[in-house]
C-alpha cells in the first residue's frame, strides 16, 4: 500500500507538469517575461545595487569626516577667532594644492567636470589611481572652510566607483557588459552620490541624467540610477537617518500674485546667474593657464576666499558666515530675520568666495553655494520687493533658480528644493522660476563640459528626401533560388544585411544574413530563399522626408532596414541607420573651416 501511494503521487506530479494547459501557456508566459526582461533589467537588478551600496558607503564615511568630525569644530574657532580663517584657509587650499599637484597626473581635472568629460569623451573611463587623493584634496578644500560643500565628492566618488565596478564585473559572462554600459554605470554611481550626500534619492536620479548636456537627458541610465539611488539613499540613512538635510519648515500655500512675483524673481535670478557663470569660467580658465605652481594658486585662492569670510563677520558679527559646506547657513536664513542688506552681501560674498575656492582649482563643486545664494537673493525679494511674510515660499524659488541658472539642470533644482528641504508645496512656483531662469540664462553654464545633445542635429534631416541618402545598388533575392546559390550571390563587400525577395514581379518580403546564418550549410541545397523570408516589409518611397524614414527604423517594431520602393513594387533602394548617420555628418573640411571661422571671431 505504501509503495502504491509512492507511485501515486510521483504520477500526479508528473501528471500536473504534463497538464495541457501548462503545457500550453507555460511557452506565452516565457515569452512575456522574455519581452518584458529584454533591455537586460535583470543584469541591472544586480549591478545596480552593488553600486549603490558601495556608493553609500563611501559617501557616509565622507559625510561624518566633514559634517561631523572637522566642518563643526573649524567653524566654532573661525566664529570666535575670525582672524584665523586665513592661516586656516591658506593652510586648506594649499594642502589641497600639494595633493593634486604631486600625486594627480592633471590637477585641474576632478569632482563633477571630469566625470562629465568622461561620460563624453573616454566611454565612462575613470582612472582611479588618483581616487583616494582626490578625495582627500575635497576633504580639505571643504573641511577646512573653502567655499564648497560635499556633492563634488560625492558625484566624482559615485561616477569613479561605477566605472571602476565595470572593469571588474566585464569579465563575469552573465553580465555581457559592454563598452556602452560603462557611460551607465559612470552615471548611475553619481546619481548614487548625489542621492546620498543630499538623502535626495529623486535629486540624485534627475540631476545625473541631466549633468552632461545642456538641454537633455542621458536616458539610457534611468533604470540603473533609480536603482542605484534608492540603495544609496538606504544605506546612507543606516548610518545618519532619513530626515531633510535642511531645516525648512514653509508655509503650504501660494497666491496667483505670488506667482508673478516668483516669475519676476526668476528673471533677476537668471540673469545674476548668467553673469556669475561667465566670470567664473573666466576667472577658471585664467587661473588653468596661469603658469604657477598650482599649490601657489590654491593658496592664493584661499587667502582670498578668507578675505570674503572677514569682511562679512566684520560688518554682521553673527553665526552666518559665506565659507564652507553651509549647510546650518539654510536654517540661519530662514528662521531667523536678517535685513536684507545683509542677506544680499552673504550671497555676493558667498559667490566670491565660491569663485576664489573652485575657480583656483579647489577640489569639490558649487551645487550648495548657488542654492544658498539663491536663499539669500530670495528672502531678500520677499522682504523688500514684495514684503510678503512667505518668506520661504521665495526662498524655495531663489534656490531653484540659481541652481537652474548654474547647472543647466532646472528639474534637478525643483527637485531638489522639494526633498531636501521638504517644502514640496512650492513644486509649482519654484517651477516657474526655474524655467524663467534657465531661459534667460541661456547655455551658460557653471561646467565647461556640459554639452548640448548631439540629437540637435536630427532637424537637418526634415525637408531631406530619402532619395539624397539610400544606396541604390540593391541586391534582389529570387524566392526560387536555393540558400547555397543565394550565398554565392553575395559579396564579402555588400554593405545590407537585409535583401528584398521577389516571387516573379511581385515583391513578398525580406531575408536577412542573420536569418541565413541560423540554417546549417548542409541544408543550403535543400533550402531555398522563401523558407527564410519574412512577409513583413517595411518600405518608403523615395521623397519621403528622412525624419520620418528615421522615425520608423527608430520604432519599438520597426525592422533594421526600409526598402526604397517606387510605384508598382520597383524597389529602387534601401536605407539603413548607418545611411541617415552619414548624413549628419558634415563634408570634409566644413568642420575645419567652422573652426578656422570661430577661432577668428575670437
């Protein structure tokens, strides 16, 4: 009796496996999960965490060396001793002089500007012998009071960590990371350290797809950095809790005059930024060519950085004071009342300040400085423009504002106001400001290699025919002709892969050398070109306008190839993405001569 049951229930498993309906839907179900999983999400619902918690980690032990260990101690001696910001300036900016000059091959090249000029021009590549001393070159610019905060470290850690992550797991099979997925993960370890430094996960994830160009997205990341963000965010919290970094408690309410207010507020803004923006590229790019020894620069720099720090202690003796990562300077500003005097020299002396630390080539970026001085700028406009009791209302919309101004990244400003100060109920008018300030603002931009998108280019190609850019020498299959005889047909130099099919005059669809390639040559003789034929045939004509040929190879069902078909199935050409490529491309010489023009106009 014991065996028989045995026997049973080994039968009724078997017989639940073999069930017909499982049998039936168990190969859609696959074929779903296969679809949905396509771009390779489960490779990046493993690297992506991994880069996170590495991320975090780093990011945590930065923030307690500078937040906790040095920033509050520096602070309280320059609060009661002011004449010591300058030996300590002087001895912080030259330390960091010494560390990039003599143990970095470039000392101008770190923090946010030479992760988004490896994005562009090295395919994600960061050389990591100089991470950790690039590090320590941020933690004394910042500690020590340079006029800087954490999020240079922070997206330059991340960015570095990333690409660093995919020269060790390019090796592992299952991943099949390619050179492509390094520019992903270099932007998805620095969205994993902005989200970190700012316990702003969406912030992180925005303002890193938006840092390499001017007027787009790098959207291929999205995925990873979301992942990587949220980890990051976690594992940071572990270690120093979840609350807003910034003490902001606002009011929840706006007017529609407030609106105009703020509209008006982001046209001073954009243009106080457009105009801190230019003097400090050039302020950067004549300190890069000044022929000194850089630790002489940094040093410079800091003297003059300490100079900002006295004369503002000097004419408001108080805990405000325009030098390093500030964060306590929000809270100051806010909540207690400050003229507005006062509140507009902390931010034209937190800017100099901010100019005389990076622009000397202080390692770290300006993200919390615009933000401040924006704070600043807004309260400012509330109390003497407006005189309106919201002051955080306009303190929100300043902060937007410049950071839209500076960084050409106004989603990452709202953002970024919305979760880091909690004020999510002026999403709408820090909105509007931040638009009105990226406008006027124009491409000037706080990073000398921020971009615009190579995809401006795409409208040369409106009002451009197919005809101008198809090959016209076309290879036509017979659906008759056997594999064999097909294969012999083709030339190691046929620059298609794909050929259209003909049964007589009449075209029946297209096959493909990959299609070809998946038959066994001992079945070429056996097989002919219909076996292999797809009946779908995407086709144009030749006066289509090229934006539209490029819409639909570009479409989530759409084929590699378009033939160029006239009236009456004559196939007369056919296009490729390589085709429409090479007519972006510009005649030889006009690049130079672009250049040439350029170079005298300057």
């Amino acid at each position: 009796m014991k065996k028989k049951r045995s026997n049973g229930t080994a039968n009724g498993g078997g017989g639940f496996l073999n069930h017909p309906l499982l049998r039936k839907y168990a190969p859609l179900v696959h074929e779903d999960l296969t679809a949905v999983y396509a771009r390779d999400l489960r490779k990046w619902l493993m690297i992506a965490p991994l880069i996170g918690v590495i991320t975090g980690l780093a990011i945590t032990a930065i923030a307690i060396i500078i937040l906790n260990l040095m920033w509050p101690a520096v602070l309280k001696y320059y609060l009661h001793h002011h004449w010591a910001m300058v030996p300590g300036l002087l001895l912080g900016c030259a330390a960091t002089g010494l560390i990039m000059q003599f143990f970095t091959p470039d000392p101008d090249e770190h923090s946010t500007e030479e992760i988004i000029r490896s994005y562009h021009e090295h395919q994600g590549d960061v050389n990591m012998r100089p991470f950790l001393p690039k590090l320590l070159a941020a933690i004394t610019t910042v500690g020590l009071g340079g006029s800087a905060a954490l999020e240079g470290p922070s997206i330059y850690g991340g960015g570095a960590i990333g690409s660093w992550l995919w020269q060790r797991l390019r090796r592992v099979r299952n991943f099949r990371l390619d050179a492509r997925d390094r520019r992903i993960m270099l932007i998805c370890g620095a969205a994993a350290g902005m989200s970190a430094v700012f316990r702003a996960p969406f912030t992180g994830i925005v303002f890193s797809l938006e840092m390499p160009y001017k007027d787009d997205l790098a959207h291929e990341a999205l995925l990873p950095s979301l992942i990587a963000s949220v980890v990051s965010f976690m594992t940071l919290s572990a270690f120093l809790g979840h609350a807003s970094l910034f003490d902001f408690a606002g009011d929840t309410s706006f007017t529609r005059h407030d609106l105009l207010w703020c509209a008006l507020l982001g046209l001073l803004i954009g243009l106080i930024g457009m105009a801190f923006v230019t003097t400090f590229r050039r302020a950067r790019s004549f300190c890069v060519d000044w022929r000194v020894p850089h630790w002489l620069k940094l040093s410079i720099g800091g003297l003059l950085t300490a100079v900002c720090g006295l004369v503002f202690l000097h004419c408001y003796n108080g805990a405000l004071v325009p030098l390093g990562p500030n964060y306590e300077a929000v809270g100051l500003i806010l909540n207690q009342p400050h003229s507005s005097l006062e509140l507009v020299l902390f931010a034209v002396l937190k800017l100099g300040a901010t100019i005389f630390t990076l622009g000397a080539g202080g390692v770290s970026a300006m993200f919390v400085p615009l933000f401040l001085s924006g704070g600043a700028l807004g309260v400012a406009f509330a109390q003497s423009v407006v005189h309106s009791g919201s002051l955080t209302l306009y303190a929100a919309v300043g902060m937007a504002c410049f950071i839209s101004a500076g960084y050409k990244t106004p989603l990452a400003a709202v953002v970024f106001v919305a979760e880091a100060t909690g004020g999510h109920a002026f999403i709408i008018p820090s909105l509007i400001g931040a638009a009105i300030a990226y406008a006027v603002s124009g491409d000037a931009s706080a990073s000398g290699d921020q971009r615009l998108h190579e995809a401006v280019k795409v409208h040369a190609l409106h009002g451009m025919p197919v005809r101008e850019v198809m090959q016209s020498q076309v290879i036509v299959a017979r659906s008759s002709l056997r594999l064999r005889e097909f294969a012999a047909t083709l030339s190691p130099h046929t620059r298609h892969e794909v050929f259209p099919v003909f049964a007589g005059e009449k075209l029946v669809g297209t096959c493909s050398l990959w299609s070809l390639s998946h038959v066994p040559p001992e079945k070429w003789n056996s097989m002919t070109v219909a076996d292999i034929t797809q009946p779908l045939v995407s086709h144009v004509s030749p006066e289509t306008d090229l934006a539209e040929a490029l819409r639909l190879l570009l479409s989530e069902d759409g084929q590699p190839t378009l033939l160029v078909v006239e009236e009456e199935h004559k196939v007369v050409g056919i296009l490729t993405k390589t085709d429409v490529l090479q007519a972006l491309v510009p005649p030889y010489g006009d690049e130079d001569s672009e250049g040439e023009a350029a170079t005298s106009t300057a």
